[in-house]
C-alpha cells in the first residue's frame, strides 16, 4: 500500500481521468493509520524445501504411495498461519518430563539414564520461549509401548516412552530418560532405525509446526538409514545428531545430549511491547 | 565480501512414524500416562457457535485409507477470531475455545473426527474477508515432511467464491478438494470430507 501511495502522490498535477475509468474504489482506511512503516508484520520465513526430504522418497518404501504428487500451493502468511495454539503449564503434569519416573511401576526402567535438554530456536537466533515439545522413543532394547508394535524385544513394564515439556522463557528445555535402542523394521529385509528420540514442536504460530527426530552422536547406523538419508542436505542431516554434552551431565548418575530445533524465522514481534522471540 | 547474515537453519523434518500415537495420544498406543491429554473435541459448553462434527478419511495413492494418520487442526472461534495474541481482530476470544485439536485415524476404518464448532469468517491482512475455513496439518509414516491444508464448507457457497486462497487454486477445478460436505445425521451437524494424497483428485496441499 504504501507504494500505490507514493505512485498516486507522484501523478502529475492536472493529469485528466481517461473517459473509461472506473470511479475510484474507496480509499483503503489504513492509508489514514497513524502507524509509521515497519517491516514487523509477524510473517515466517519462506520454508527452505531444499534442507527437508522430499514427500517422494522411493528408498524409504512409505513415501511412495503417500506423497503428494502435485505442486504445493505457496500462500503468504495470513492470520490463519501466524497464529497457532498457545499451551501453559496447567497443560502439563509434574512428571511430564521425567520419562524414568512418569510410568514406572516398581522400580526405574532399564538402560542408559540421560538427559537430553536444547533450546528451540528460530532462524534468526531468538530463543522460542513458553512452547510445547511433545517427545516419545522406544525403550532400551528398542521395543514400542504401542499395540501396533510386535518386534520381538520385550516392553518394560517401568518405561512408557513419552513426555513434554514447555520451553522457558529462553527457549530452554529438558528431559529424563532413558536411551532408546535400535530396532529392526520392514523397508528391506534388514533396515535398522538408529537410536532415536521423536520430537514434536509448536512454536508459535501454526506454520512453524515440526515433528523431526533426534538421533546420537557416534550411531553407526546413522549413514544407512532410510528414513534419515531422505534428507538430501548433509549439513541438514548432522543437525540431528545431538552430541554427547559430557558438561550437563550429573555425575555418576545420567550421561547428557544436546539437541537445539531450529523452527522458520519470523519476521519480527507482534507487538513493539511485547519481548522478542514470541 | 559484504556482512554475514548468519541466520540459522530449520531443523529438517522427520516422518512421525507408525507410533506417533505414544507421544502425541497416548491411549490410542493403547496406554494411560498424562494427568492431562490432548483431544479431538475442541468444544466446550461455554463455546459460542454452532455445533458441528468433522469427518473424514485421507487416502493414499491406492484408495486405501490410511489408518495410522494423525490430524492437527487450528481455527478461529465463531467470531473469526484465533485464540492467539497475533490475532489483532475485533472479535471475542475467551479461554473456552482454544481452537486447535488432535485426532488419531481409527485403527480399523481410517476414520478421522473432530467435535468442534463452525469458525467464523475471518479478514486477512490485506482487509479481504476469507471464508470460514480449518487449517489441517497431517503427519504420518510414509509422510516426510507435515502436510498443510484447508477445510471449507459446502454451505458457504458466496464466501466460498470470493475467498482469496480458494481462488488461487488453478486449475479451478481442484477447489473443490478442499470443500467439506455438510448433512445432518440424527440432528447433529456434519461435515464431511476426503483428503487424498494422490491421484486425479489430490487434495490441494499449502506451501504454508
């Protein structure tokens, strides 16, 4: 608007109305706004489609029948896109994030105690802060607490395998549990998932919304996986692959991983009030 | 060489997989484990509006229905206003209508629902008035990165035709994949529809 302004400001004085013009349309109200130009409209970055797998990935066999086959329609952002849910703490139980403690029976569950903890981030580096990231993994030997899994590994009756958390006002999160094991699946005869925790992550507005997974520093199946070497960027890939933080570990007691989730970068705050980053 | 500009990188998507339902719907992995869970009914008793189900199938290149998929939806309340401070309209918002919910397909018939209520019309930044309309995100094995789509309704033909996303749809013909049906069924309000993944009817997918 401000450019059809600056053309309408620039017409030459006198300049006759051609006879077939149409009557002016009515004079946009925002043009009479006392609000000075800003780029801060809240939009997000363009999604750069270069860095995520593509909906067809004929080498992880599920992609093939259930990738859309047309050409995505790019829209700009309206409020519909912007906006997203906002969740608070009473969306929360105390032991959300304690995955060795949330189901346990009578006693911890096996393996490897860890803590994995991150920031979301966006793209322009500002901390995500009040966000829901919703985690679920299998159990140590690699087995699922879903009725749908029947590999052969047994379930642990002490490890359910899901949590959540909100971020601070930095962004910060963090979680306990225990490291997932590898396990076999059917893509080829003998696919193996690597070690992996699933995330899913808000955000704050519905078109920054991500599921990804988080894999482990040193896996060798890491290279061959099918599902992960669907993402065509190398440097996209080792961003899952939270390294080992032996610094936020607890001494004699939890092993650490650090895993930070970059989402889209928002233009700016809603609000000249309100802090950056929301 | 001029000034970095030193932006970060999104996170690469990943597929949910076939067990989203332990960390996202934990009873449907078939286990109890939150205090509090996230649903399919976005009503409340104090929401404002008009009662309506949504009901529907996403099939994939074959027909079949998938029946591990987990839909995402986020709306306006019945004023055409989000329940989110970047929501700068006039309309009411209060705590009853959050305005986004989660569903797992049904294990057996791929059948998806959601108990909220009809949203209202909202205004894009550009003063234009958009239909009513869902905003649909869907993740599932097999799926790589989310899916973005709409939901229309069947009823709201004038707002239909002036809506300014609905119209960049080409060739015109495919508008109608994102048209959701309405019927009553023992005096309840539903809308109906199918999200297809692949084939002459694809639904119309966002680069959101």
């Amino acid at each position: 608007m401000i450019l059809s302004t600056d053309r309408a400001r620039s017409r030459p004085q006198g300049e006759t109305t051609p006879m077939n013009a149409q009557a002016p349309a009515s004079r946009d109200p925002r043009l009479n706004s006392p609000e000075p130009f800003t780029p801060r409209d809240g939009g997000f970055f363009q999604r750069d489609r270069t860095i995520h797998p593509p909906a067809y990935a004929p080498g992880y066999k599920s992609s093939v029948l259930r990738s859309p086959r047309q050409a995505l329609l790019s829209i700009e952002n309206s409020v519909s896109e912007i906006t997203g849910p906002v969740f608070g703490h009473n969306d929360l139980g105390p032991l959300d994030n304690d995955l060795i403690r949330n189901y346990a029976k009578d006693g911890d569950p096996v393996g490897e105690r860890i803590i994995v903890h991150g920031r979301v981030l966006d793209e322009t580096g500002r901390g995500v802060p009040n966000t829901l990231v919703e985690f679920w993994q299998a159990n140590a030997g690699g087995r699922y607490r879903h009725k749908k899994d029947t590999y052969l590994a047994p379930v642990d009756p002490n490890f359910g395998g899901c949590g959540r958390a909100l971020t601070d006002d930095a962004g910060y999160y963090y979680f306990r549990t225990v490291k997932p094991g590898p396990y076999p699946w059917r893509n080829f005869v003998n696919s193996w998932r690597p070690a992996h925790i699933h995330f899913s992550v808000f955000g704050s507005g519905f078109a920054q919304r991500l599921i990804t997974q988080m894999y482990f520093e040193g896996d060798p199946l890491i290279p061959i996986c099918p599902i992960l070497t669907t993402i065509p960027d190398k440097d996209a890939l080792d961003r899952l692959v939270a390294p080992l933080d032996l610094n936020a570990s607890i001494p004699l007691d939890s092993l650490a991983y650090r895993f930070d989730i970059v989402l889209r970068g928002q233009r700016s705050t809603y609000f000249e009030n309100r802090p950056e980053g929301n | 060489m001029p000034q970095p500009l030193n932006y970060l990188k999104e996170t690469a998507s990943q597929t949910a997989g076939p067990y989203v339902h332990i960390g996202l719907i934990p009873a449907m992995a078939g286990f109890d484990i939150f205090e509090k869970n996230f649903s399919n009914v976005l009503v409340t008793p104090d929401a404002k509006g008009e009662r309506i189900t949504l009901e529907g199938r996403v099939l994939d290149g074959s027909g079949s229905p998938l029946r591990d998929v987990l839909l995402e939806i986020w709306q306006a309340n019945a004023a055409g206003r989000y329940n989110h401070p970047a929501d700068r309209s006039a309309g009411a918002v209060g705590e009853e209508f959050r305005g986004w919910g989660r569903a797992g397909s049904d294990f057996e018939s791929g059948l998806v629902t959601f108990e909220t209520i009809k949203p209202g019309a909202i205004v894009d930044r550009a003063g234009r008035k958009c239909a009513p309309h869902v905003n649909i995100w869907i993740v599932a094995r097999g799926i790589n990165i989310g899916l973005n789509t709409r939901l229309y309704f069947s009823d709201e033909e004038a707002a239909n035709a002036a809506d300014p996303v609905l119209n960049l749809v080409e060739p015109p013909v495919r508008r109608k994949t994102l048209i959701a049906t309405r019927s009553e069924r023992a005096g309840k309000v539903v809308y109906s529809f199918t999200i297809n993944l692949q084939g002459p009817e694809e639904t119309v997918f966002f680069d959101v």
